[in-house]
C-alpha cells in the first residue's frame, strides 16, 4: 500500500483529498501519495501575521545552533514521523532510490552531505556572516572591535522550490533555520523524501514545528511561494529559472556550467590532474550544478579529451543496489532519449566529436533491468563557440576546449564553479576578476568539493538580512 505524504501546515500534518502519485520510475507503481496544497493555502499559510517564523525568532541564534548539530543525528539515525506511519533511515533510502533512480550508495552520500550540513551549522553561519557574533541576530545589532553592525530581517520566511536531481541541493537552505527563518518547501516531484525528513528532524530537535511549512503543489502554488515568501531559492532548468532574473526576492540556482581550468603547467602534467577532472565530471551520477561540464585548457586539448574519454569509457551503467554503482537512472526515459539525440546532431567530427564512443564501443543511450542511462560523454571541441562548448547535462558530461590561458577567463561564461589547476599568476589574477566566476577553487581541488565555512552559490545571509545604520544614544538622566 502506498504511504501517503500529507502537506505541512504550520508543522502539522494536513492530509488532501488532492494528492499528486509519487511513483517507482521503473514499475510505475505507486510509491506514495503526495497530499498538494492550492494557491490559497499557500497565502494563508505565508500571511504576514503567520505566528510560526516569530516563534522561531524568539529563540537565541545560539540555542538553534546547538539544536541543528542533533537534528543531524535524527536524521541520519530515527525512525520519522511520515504522515500516518513512521519511516526509518533504510526505508527512507530505499523510497529516494526507487522515485528518483539515484543509485542507494549515492542516496546514502546525498544523506551524510545533509547531515554534514545540519552539524556544521555553526561553520556556515560564521563563513556566512564573516564571522559577525550571533547575537546579532537577537537583539538586532553588536557591538565590535569598536564598531556597532546592525541587520534587519528582509522576510519572516525563506521559499524553495526544489528540484529532483539530486539531494545534496538541500544543504543550500538548511542553514536559513539558524538565520531565524521560516520554512516553506515545495519538494520536487520525484524527491519528497528529503525536505519532509529534515523538517521531522528539526522538530524532534525541539525547534518550532509551526516555522515549518511543506506545501506540495502546482506550478501556480510555487509561484504563489515565489510571490509570497518575501525570500525565496528556486532550482530548476534556464527555461525554469529565466522569469525571475533580476527580481530581488528569487535567489536563482539554475544551470552551473562548471568547469576545470587547466594553467599550462596543468596541462603538461596532465596525468597528475586526470583524477581531478574525472571526479569533477564523476562525482554524484553528473546530476550537480558543481559537476563540471567542461575542461577548458590552452594546450594538448585533445590528448587530455582521449585520456578523459578512455576513462569514462570504462564506467558502467549498474543495478541501484549495486555499492559501484556511479550513474543515476533516469524517470523519464523520453528525457534521456531527447538529451543523448541533441548532443548527437550537435556534433561534427571536424569540430566537435564524441571520443568517448570509440573507447566505449557501445552507444551513449543504455538500458539495463528496466532502467534508461545516459553513459559518459567526453566531446573535443576545437570550437569554443560550438553549441556543445559550454552546455551541460544531467549526467556525466564534458566538453574539452583549448584556448590561450589570456583568453580562457574572458570566453568561458557564466560558470558556478571554476577549479584552475595552475600555479600561473597571471591566470590566476584573471580569474579573480573574472565578473564569470563565481566560485573559485585554485590548485588540484573538484569542482564539488566544498569548504562548509565558503558559501556554495550566493550568501544567504545577505538574501536574508540587509545591513542597516544604527546608533544608540543614552537617554539625559532626569532631573
């Protein structure tokens, strides 16, 4: 029988006659019932008298800290409150796996990351704030090093409105729990499992369960959450995220377009880079906005784009249950279908050619026990202006570009995270002023592997919080 997930109304469940089916993307059976909040709940629950963010605001910034660091426990280690049943670590597991075709091992890493996140609360906060005392979030202002910082709040709720590829997207809003704002999560429509567990989590903690809200919904809800909140993130494809650029209240986290930037000494000691460069495009099925999705490089491009071809050649597609398992089932098999078909007419062997296939020998599209994977794709582009030159995919996909080290930080737009292997300091200042980069690993780091105590994309406090003048003067003793 299917478990059904109910909305989240100021922390308490509600269960809807409207319920969306959240189904095993091989079978087609039913997993579980998503209960869907319209638009007009949504607003009744984002009023602005809501009392559930106040509550949260009364408690110290420290308390909720300390609170976070056991919320990691819960949700790694409790059996969870799941609308009328309970759910343990191992079913939670097993449901990701079965509606989102992440394999169990990459489920189980996605988890940790969270947990990381929620115990290392304390890091980020500071890493975010460049290292402010939390009191500051009490009383409204501190005083230091002879100085007095004051913040006002810029919403009592902070929106998202999730994605299903991958998990460990959910470390980006956790942390606006010890900034003292509400919750309101649109999950995915593959991937409830996590946002509805974390909020269980910081209940069982002893945080204010009516500062949470968990409103599945329609397109028109999660504009409503977008209009609504006051603060807002939303994931989601260029098409997805385009009608809210520039709008002050919409954090976008759309497209990454990472990349690997290779100095030339980077490029002649290849070899010792390749780990880096296959991890980056490797690590977590290719699903992340911080996979690299390119290797950009100002010599021997195309013996770098064979030595990455022929090792992401030898990748298999795998059973989820499989503990090798590196690549990510797709839901929709037409989805990988049209992917693999777009890449295939972009490409022309005079400019762009796919060197993987030679290595592998099979094709790029692959079936196996009821599942559609997309196997790794290393394209040569002796083009930077190729259509494939810069695009990215949800899945372990590269393109190679030579171009000289002066020009790589001018040609490789918009790019979330650049990791530049080099020790040339001329690219490297380029890069530092790169208006592209927003991210910036320097030295043989991937792209994905992210210091708690640096923001990942855009400063949430900052979203959160404006600073403010303020000056406090004694008032004249009576006479």
């Amino acid at each position: 029988m299917a478990i059904h997930i109910p909305l989240l109304r100021a922390g308490k469940p509600c269960k809807r006659l409207d319920a969306a089916p959240v189904n095993d993307y091989r079978t087609g059976e039913p997993v579980a019932g998503l209960s869907q909040a319209n638009p007009g709940i949504i607003a009744r629950e984002l009023r602005p008298t809501a009392p559930g963010p106040r509550a949260l605001r009364s408690m110290p910034a420290r308390e909720i800290v300390r609170r976070c660091k056991s919320v990691a426990r819960h949700f790694l280690e409790d059996e969870l409150p799941l609308g009328e049943t309970s759910q343990n670590p191992e079913d939670y597991l097993r449901c990701l796996s079965r509606t989102t075709g992440l394999p169990r091992v990459l489920a189980r890493k996605n988890m940790e990351k969270i947990a990381g996140a929620l115990a290392s609360v304390d890091a980020i906060i500071d890493g975010l704030t460049r290292g402010l005392d939390l009191s500051v979030l009490d009383s409204g202002y501190v005083e230091s090093s002879g100085r007095v910082h004051s913040f006002a709040a810029q919403s009592d709720w902070l929106g998202a409105v999730l994605p299903s590829n991958s998990p460990g997207v959910h470390t980006l809003w956790v942390p606006a729990v010890a900034l003292k704002a509400g919750l309101a999560l649109k999950p995915g429509r593959e991937e409830p499992w996590p946002p509805y567990r974390v909020i269980q989590s910081l209940i069982r903690a002893g945080l204010p369960a009516e500062a949470f809200c968990f409103p599945p919904t329609s397109h028109e809800g999660a504009r409503e959450i977008l209009i609504k909140a006051g603060r807002s993130l939303i994931f989601g494809d260029a098409a997805t995220v385009r009608p809210w650029e520039g709008d002050p209240r919409v954090q976008i986290h759309g497209p990454g377009c990472s990349k690997v930037v290779l100095g030339p000494e980077g490029a002649a000691h290849r070899e010792t880079s390749l780990d880096v460069m296959i991890s980056s495009i490797l690590e977590n099925g290719g699903r992340s906005c911080i996979n690299a999705s390119g290797v950009w490089t100002p010599c021997h491009g195309r013996e770098i784009a064979e030595a990455l071809a022929r090792r992401l050649a030898q990748v298999e597609a795998l059973d989820l249950e499989d503990d090798r398992a590196q690549l990510a089932a797709f839901v929709n098999p037409e989805f990988a279908r049209r992917i693999s078909a777009t890449i295939d007419q972009a490409l022309d062997t005079s400019v762009a050619e796919d060197l993987t296939l030679r290595h592998r020998g099979t094709p790029r599209l692959a079936e196996k026990n009821g599942s559609t994977y997309l196997l790794p794709t290393v394209v040569w582009c002796s083009d930077p202006d190729h259509p494939l030159a810069n695009r990215e995919f949800l899945f372990p996909f590269a393109s190679v570009v030579e171009l000289p080290a002066a020009e790589i930080p001018h040609r490789i737009g918009p790019t979330l995270v650049a990791a530049a292997i080099t020790a040339d300091p001329a690219l490297t200042e380029s890069l530092l002023a790169s208006t592209h980069v927003d991210r910036l690993n320097i030295g043989p780091t991937p792209t994905w592997k992210i210091g708690w105590d640096q923001p990942h994309e855009g400063i949430l406090f900052e979203f959160l919080y404006r600073r403010r003048a303020f000056q406090k003067t004694p008032l004249a003793a009576s006479a």
